[in-house]
C-alpha cells in the first residue's frame, strides 16, 4: 500500500489565491493524501475558502507568529509518512508527488526530494518581469523550499523543524541543516512546483531587510562547520 | 591597479551583508555566492560603508599595531579587487557625510576574503530577489 502524504498549506492573508493552490494538490495522481492547511492567523476569506471544501481538507490555526511557526504548525497535525508543503499561492503540476513518490521506492536510502520550480508573473508585475528578462530566475530554479519539498516525515526529527527565530530564511536554514548532517535529497529535474509572484507574495516580502538574515544564517552555518 | 582616490560602496543591488561577532558575512542574492572576512576584512568593509576611498583606507590601516605601509597598500588592491570582481561592490561618487572616520585599535592582520560557492543550489530560489520593492510581512507584534 502506498504511503499516505501529508500536504501542508501554511498561509496567512491567501484568499486571493489559496484555492488554485488547493486545487493542485486535490488533483494530485498520487493517492493516499492529507490536506492540512496551517493558517497563520489570516483575516481574510481563507478560512471561508478551506471550509468549502468541506471534509477534504483540514484547517488548523494560530494567532499569528510567521512563516516558520506555521509550517511547524502545519507538521505537528500531520498524519503521513511523508510531508509536502506548498506555498497558498504556488501550484503543483498533477504528478508533483507521483513522481517524487517514485523516486523514494527507487532509492531506499533516500531522505527527501526537491524538484525545479519555475517563477510565474501575474500581469500586475508585467513590468517587474520585463526588467528580470535573461535573470537565472526567469528560467526554472532549483527547488530548494519547502514548496516543493517531499520528505519522510522522521527527517523533521533528524534535521529539527524550521526555527521560529528567523522570519524570512527559515527554509534556507533548515536546507542547510540537512545537507551539514549529510541528508540524501535528491533534486529532480522536472518542473514540478510554480511559484506565483505577484504583488503581495511573500517572496515579495523577502528583500531590503530580509537580506540580512541569510547572511546570518549563512553566518551560523560556517560557525558550525569551523567549530 | 585602482586610483587612490577611488571610492567603494556595498552593491546592494546583489548582495546583503550582516556584521556579526566581527565577522562579516556577505551575499550574493542572484548567484548564491557568499563572502566572508574577519578582523582587518571586516574593518575594511565598515570603511566601504562609508564610501572611504582606497587613499584613506590605506591610512586607518597602516595606524594599526604591526602594519607596514607597502604591505598594507598591496593587501588593500588585492581585496577591494577581488569584491570588485565577485560584484560585491561597486564605485562610488561621494564620501557618506557627516559620518565620522572609524577607528581601530588591533593589530594589523593581512585581509582575507573567503569566497564560498558551495551552496549556489540551495540559495538559487528562495532569498529576496535583487531589485524587489520592499513589502514586509506584518509581524505580530506590529500587526
């Protein structure tokens, strides 16, 4: 019997875009699945939006705390084997988990597995992308965020959860942890995950000051490797 | 070779950088690339903050305890060189005003910049992109 996969939507404010989101993971050709959707503290319609889907997906809510404290919100009520995360307003392809599933029974030895992700403009930032033309980041990336995150759920024991100190690069941070313990992920080359930009995402979030604290991180990281 | 009068600025357009335990860490958020210098590095590097050009670095170094004029001067082209190479800064037209002149009391250590690229992958999506307005997530405190 397949392993059951705990899809972990952590959101705060998503309305405009959490159910395009929802219904990427509810399309998934793999099954058995969990959704989980860890708000954080939203005032918006999200919570009207998740409670239209009825029994398929389960809310779950704080007050409001920030990225990290909502994934690990989002993990505490996971059930599965297995832990995916996506971002309220980026979608999976169809066979997302399919094929990062397959990778898991074709490599025992494997901890997780992250796919590429191309970065999609809507047409309020068509200006923003026109200035970005030929940047690496117009062409698909390399994963490595929770958004296309597939793990077995121990890792999250192995490696910790996300530090609820960070507010911008607690994705960042965990990653790093993983690979210092010599954690086996796998990044497939498949573009498996879109990443929405526009207006209020919060990779938008993620700039002037948020800079610094990946060179914190970064900072804590060679610490460790030097002790 | 760079001018004396030359003058530096942090290019933050690329890259953010944090000064922590005299340490400072720098980087690049389009290539994944990141930095780091301690000791006299970080000293510089508080200097390029202040758009200081390259005559008056040369000078706040060679006061520190051990410095020799003609070693520091070559140490000073070969750094600023090679953060001009990797982007991490780029010229500057006016000295910051009214800041005044830091000063150090060390000994005098060569500057090393530590470059890093071990970890392009995992920086390749996730940091703030370069050029992005800023919109803070609220956080509960503020909110």
């Amino acid at each position: 019997m397949a392993p059951l996969i705990s899809c972990v939507v952590p959101v705060f404010n998503g309305a405009r875009f959490i159910r395009e989101a929802l219904d990427s993971i509810l399309s998934q050709t793999y099954r058995p699945i969990e959704v989980i959707v860890a708000d954080d503290g939203s005032t918006d319609n999200t919570a009207g939006i998740v409670s239209s889907y009825g029994d398929h997906i389960r809310r779950v809510s704080q007050v409001t705390a920030g990225p990290a404290a909502t994934r690990n919100l989002g993990l505490r009520h996971a059930g599965g084997d297995f832990i995916a995360f996506l971002d309220a307003d980026d979608l999976w392809h169809p066979e997302k988990l399919e094929r990062q599933a397959a990778r898991f029974m074709a490599r025992a030895e494997l901890d997780a597995c992250v796919t590429h992700v191309q970065l999609l403009w809507e047409t309020e930032l068509e200006e923003e992308k026109k200035s970005l033309e030929g940047h690496q980041r117009t062409q698909p990336v390399p994963g490595y965020a929770t958004t296309s995150l597939l793990a077995r759920r121990e890792l999250f024991e192995t490696v910790g959860t996300f530090s609820t100190e960070l507010w911008f690069a607690d994705a960042t941070d965990w990653f790093i942890r993983a690979r210092e313990r010599a954690v086996q992920i796998e990044l497939l080359p498949d573009v498996l995950v879109y990443h929405r930009m526009h207006g209020h995402n919060l990779t938008r979030r993620r700039s002037a000051a948020s800079g610094a604290e990946f060179a914190r991180v970064l900072k804590a990281s060679l610490d460790r490797r030097r002790a | 070779m760079i001018q004396p009068q030359q003058r530096f600025q942090p290019n933050t357009s690329q890259v953010a950088a944090s000064i922590i335990d005299g340490e400072t860490v720098i980087v690049n958020l389009s290539n994944g690339n990141y930095y780091s210098m301690d000791g006299t590095g970080t000293y510089v590097w508080a200097m390029i903050e202040q758009r200081r050009s390259l005559a008056e670095m040369e000078q706040c170094l060679a006061a520190l305890r051990g410095a020799e004029h003609e070693q520091v001067a070559e140490h000073l082209q070969t750094l600023v060189s090679q953060m001009l190479a990797e982007l991490v800064i780029e010229p500057a037209e006016e000295p910051e005003h009214g800041v005044p002149p830091i000063s150090l009391d060390a000994a005098y250590q060569p500057p090393v910049f530590h470059i890093y690229r071990d970890m392009r992958d995992l920086l390749a999506l996730d940091p703030p992109m370069p050029g992005l307005r800023d919109i803070p997530w609220k956080s509960p405190e503020k909110a």
